[in-house]
C-alpha cells in the first residue's frame, strides 16, 4: 500500500490534468502518466529504505525501469494529442460532408449553447445591446455548402467550443459534430420558407404562449355531491347516481368532447405534476359544466339536470309498470354496486331492441310490438297475441303436410346417414310446380347443407357476424331462392338503391349517405323486397350493433314502400295497403345435429313462401290498375288519397 501522502499527491496531480485537458483521452492519458511517475517515487523510495537480495533488487530495477519508458511514451502522446486535436475534428466533418442530416439524441443544453454561439437570422429586440450582440457573433453562409472553407472552419471552432463545455462530458465528439450539422441543415431549410409562412408560424406561436400564460387552467375531479365520495370519472359518477341514491342524470352525448379555450386550458393533473396554478374543479356528470365548489354543482344537477328529467321520468314510470324496481344496492370495494331487484321483465334474446326513446320518436311513423312498447292498442295487442300463438304451433308449417312430415322423420336419424336418406324420399303425389314441392326441395337442400356443417372436424371459436352469418344463414335463403323462384339475393354490403332515391334532395338532386345490408333480396323485376342483417357472431350478441340495425331495417322497408308507392300512383290506394312489409327475426340456427331447431328456420321459410305468394297476387293487381287494364276512380286512386304532387292551393 502506498503512503497517505503519496494517495493525496496522485488526487492532486489527477485534479490539475483533468482541468487542464478537454479531451477525455488526453485526460485519461494525464491521469495514468502521474500516476505512474507516483508509484516509480515509491518502488525508489522503497528499495532505498529495504534491504533485499540481489535478485530482488533486480527485479525491481527492471520494473522502473519499464515504467519510466511507458511514462515517457504516454507523456509524447499526450502531447501529439494537444497539438492535433483541430485537426481530428476537421478529419470527424469529412465524415459527414456528404450526409444531409445526421441521426442523434437530444440534448436540450447543447443545442441552446449552438444557437447562442451563431448569429440569430431576423433577430428583433428593443434593446440595442441585445442587437449589437446579435450581430457580433459568426453566421452561416446559407448560400453556400457545408462543405466550404468558411462553413467548415465555424463548425469546427463550435465543436470545440462545445467539447470545452460541462455539459458535454461524457457525450462522443461525432455526436456533437452532428449536431452542429444538423443546425446547419435546419437554417438553410428554414432561409428558403417564404416570409409569409415565417410569419404565420410566429403569429401562432405568440398566440399559444400568450393564450397559455393568460387562461385557467383546469383539472377536473369527480365527486358525488350526496355523500362525498370520489369517482374516477363521469361515468362511474353517473352510475353511483343511479345506483346508490337512486338519481337519474342524461349521459353526455357520444361523441362529444371538451376543447381548450382562450380563458381555460383542461389538462390533466397527472402530466403536470404539484403544480400550484391548477385549479381543481368539481364537474358534472352530465354536461361540460365545472364548479369549484362542490354545493354549487350540487344545486347545478338539482335545478338543470333532474328538472329535465322529472316528467321523463314520471312518463315512464306511469307507462312501465314492469320497471325494475331495487331492493338492496351493495357497493363493492371497485366503486361498483350488486344489485338485487324485482322485476317482471323478461330478455328475450331474439327480439330487436330499441330503447324507450326510439319508440317513442318513431311512434307516429312505426308501430313495433314489442314487449317494452306501451303504444300497441287493444286490437295490435291482440293481433300480436295471436300472430305469437301461431308461431308456436308451427301454424303456416302445417298446411304443408308432407314437408312437416319430413322434418319429423329427420329427427330420427343419425348424422352419418341423414344426406342419403334425404334424397331417396320420393313424394311422387307432389306435382312438381306445387309450392309444397318447392318448399319440399327447399327443405332437402337446407339439411344437407346443415348436415354438411355439423360434420366438422374442428369447430371454430370466433364471434365474427360475418363468419356465422355465410356459414349457416345464407345458405338458408339461398336453397329457398333457387326452388321457388320468388327471389333472388345480392349477399354482403349490397346498397339499398330505393333508400338512394327515396332519401333524394329534389332541390339540388343530391343523394343521401349510401346504405348497405347483409343480405338484400329482389324480386323478378329487380326490385327490392327483402333486407337482411346479421348483428351478432354465434356465441355472444352486441346489443349496440342490434339497436343500430333494427333502426336501420326500419328506415329500408320504409324506403321499400316508397318506393312501390310512387310506382303505382294511379293505383287503388285499398289494393296498396295490401303490400305488406314483413319483418321477422330468423330465431336461433341450429349449428350441432344434436340441437334440433330445424323447425323454426323451416318456418320461417313456409311463412315467407306464403306471403311471397300473396303479395305477387297483390303486385299483379295493382300492375293492371296501374296500367289502366283495370279502371279505377280518381278519387281512390293513391295520387289523390296521399295528395302526392299536388300544390297546396289544390
């Protein structure tokens, strides 16, 4: 171990050399040189004070003898580095001459001592010494190439200014080189913008900081204003309302979002830190409101938002008598609640869902019986009850003998053998141009298929709509089509051209937002007659998906029977309220032999054949009233009852 004093003298020496190099190799070389002179003072001062044998003593000779040379090669480079560090860093910009821009990291410090140590290109200040210090330092020529005398020289002398700096330590001279460059490249790029592009980018840049600096800023909390508790969000807020304290306030629109103002700036706490200047405020639930205090956005949702809903809400309870009703509300330690309630409500999966709202906005447009629709008179509510009854004893299947028949006897065979069986039942009492032949043949075609699908080898896991829509419903009205003729089907986005033309702008013959569907099925004259739409995947239903498509259903057969009125003005208006528009839900496809729901997708294709054959019988009518075979009075006629293309003056 060496002395105390020999310890501090080598801190000292490594001191002084790292004050007096800038290159950290030359530093380090400094660094070794004294501390090498140091140990060769000690070996001497040890061998003075020791005696020892002669080989020992030889040895050690040897050794400094070793080190004095080294001490002496270090100390010749270390000189050659001080006298050729400018011309290493010219050699380092011959590296970069050719490139246009060099990648790098940011350093925030250095890049601000380049642009103080360069002239600032249309410099403005009210201070003359400001200006005149401006002036006095070096410029690029942007005329003129990186590569030029003048241009080359200020980059080297601005990379060495740099390497001396403290905040370079520890970053590599070719970093620093390419940062000078690329501070080059950026004033040639910003001399060639146009003065008026310059301009409004400063105008921006002015606004924003003087628009920061002048408005409040925000930061929103969440709180429920009954019992303190604090959410994470209006949503949760909204639902701890309702939950707890049985309090119903709207949602904010979809959609819809808050933007920064001249006076307020909204931002979140959580990127901005324990900043003082940010005002925490309370906000509402239910609309872009904030207060800072909460009683006042306490008395704000009991005088705007549940004042707006008080006869919403009495309007319902009065016509729903069936609402849910909570018994207990437990709150669980998420922020959510465990509800136990009463109710009379039962989901049925295969209905179409619309909300409260929707029925009541398409009341005096639509009628949809449905169970949570309350505006079905005595009679529509009769009809219903009937039109369900008839549904569950297969009613419209029995009037078709020998296609029932059928279906009963392919329940009592196997899987392996159902195809073959299918096809050697021979119905020869059937004539071939009967319906009941065609639904028969239909029927054959639809459980070989269904046969086909339940014969797979590895069953899919995924909940794609389009997927379970292509594998077991298409096929379904496909085989229907081709037997009996009625229709024929575009599959997969097909545009519902009578909403183009029913939804047209006669006043600058613009064409409304196109619109497609699933399935979409037409008739021997190429006109629509049936929309299709398949919401959900095979395992899991999207209720949002479901509301949007019935709204969207709805809005196609409206179109549909535009469009067969306005084809058939000069009509009976008593024989076009026999067109009907048919909307039946397809129920639950049977996707395993072992389900066995063959009847009610069979039902549904004996109850489409039945009105499909009625309404030809109604189509070929209203063609000869239309046509003038058949005279019709001109005050029944349906130009005159619906008062199409009359003024109002007539």
């Amino acid at each position: 171990m060496l002395p105390d004093n020999a310890t501090t003298a080598m801190m000292s020496t490594h001191s002084q050399a790292t004050e007096s190099t800038s290159d950290p190799l030359i530093s380090m070389m400094s660094t070794m040189n004294n501390q090498l002179k140091g140990l060769a003072n000690q070996v001497l001062l040890m061998a003075g004070d020791i005696t020892l044998s002669n080989q020992t003593m030889t040895c050690l000779q040897e050794t400094v003898t070793n080190i004095l040379a080294g001490q002496a090669v270090i100390h010749d480079v270390a000189s050659r580095c001080n006298t050729t560090s400018s011309t290493e860093l010219v050699g380092g910009f011959s590296a970069l001459m050719e490139e246009d821009s060099v990648s790098g990291r940011r350093h925030t410090e250095i890049s601000v001592l380049i642009r103080d140590y360069v002239k600032t290109r249309n410099f403005t200040s009210i201070d003359p010494r400001k200006i005149a210090a401006n002036d006095a330092k070096p410029e690029w020529v942007l005329t003129s190439y990186f590569t030029s005398s003048y241009n080359r020289g200020l980059a080297s002398a601005m990379s060495a200014y740099l390497r001396r700096q403290p905040c370079s330590t520890g970053i590599p001279t070719r970093v620093l080189e390419g940062m000078v460059k690329n501070h080059f490249t950026n004033q040639v790029r910003e001399s060639r913008r146009p003065a008026e592009s310059v301009e409004k980018k400063n105008t921006a840049s002015r606004r924003r900081q003087r628009g920061v600096a002048l408005s409040k800023i925000v930061h929103f909390r969440y709180c429920c204003s009954y019992c303190q508790r604090p959410l994470i969000d209006s949503t949760r807020l909204r639902n701890h309302l309702s939950n707890i304290h049985n309090i119903h306030v709207p949602s904010i629109s979809r959609g819809k979002r808050r933007f920064d103002t001249l006076p307020i700036t909204y931002v979140n706490k959580f990127s901005y830190g324990q900043n003082q200047d940010i005002n925490k405020e309370y906000g509402c639930p239910a609309c872009f409101s904030h207060f800072p205090e909460i009683n006042s956005l306490h008395s704000h949702i009991q005088e705007v938002h549940m004042k707006q809903n008080n006869e919403h809400v009495s309007d319902q309870s009065e016509e729903d008598g069936n609402t849910n009703a909570t018994l207990v509300s437990i709150a669980t330690y998420s922020g959510k609640s465990i509800d136990f309630s009463a109710t009379h409500n039962i989901y049925e999966q295969h209905l179409p869902k619309l909300s409260r709202d929707c029925l009541k906005f398409l009341e005096p447009i639509v009628t949809v019986d449905l169970p949570s629709s309350k505006c079905l008179n005595k009679k529509m509510r009769d009809e219903v009850t009937n039109e369900n009854r008839k549904k569950r004893e297969l009613h419209t299947l029995q009037s078709f003998t020998n296609v029932q028949a059928l279906l009963l006897a392919t329940l009592e065979q196997s899987l392996g053998t159902l195809p073959r069986w299918i096809w050697t039942q021979t119905n020869e009492d059937i004539a071939n141009i009967s319906h009941e032949y065609q639904l028969l043949q239909a029927s054959k075609f639809i459980l070989t298929t269904f046969a086909d699908n339940c014969t797979q080898k590895k069953q899919q896991k995924t909940n794609s709509e389009r997927t379970y829509w292509i594998r077991h419903i298409v096929h379904i009205f496909q085989s229907f089509a081709n037997q009996t003729g009625y229709l024929q089907f575009n599959w997969c986005e097909s545009q519902t051209k009578q909403h183009a033309l029913a939804g047209i702008n006669l006043n600058n013959w613009t064409k409304p937002t196109a619109r497609f569907c699933d399935g979409l099925g037409f008739d021997w004259l190429g006109k629509e007659r049936l929309s299709m739409e398949g919401s959900s995947g095979q395992h899991e239903e999207k209720i949002d998906h479901t509301i949007s498509d019935t709204a969207k259903q709805i809005i196609n057969t409206i179109s549909m029977l535009k469009g067969f009125t306005m084809a058939n003005t000069d009509a009976s208006f008593e024989t076009l309220r026999q067109k009907q528009a048919m909307t039946r839900n397809l129920p639950t496809i049977s996707t395993r032999w072992y389900e066995q729901r063959g009847f009610q997708s069979s039902m549904k294709s004996a109850y489409l054949l039945v009105e499909l054959k009625e309404q030809v019988r109604v189509h070929e009518t209203l063609n000869k009233e239309q046509s003038s075979i058949s005279i019709v009075h001109p005050e029944e006629t349906v130009r005159i009852k619906l008062s199409i293309g009359l003024d109002d003056s007539a």
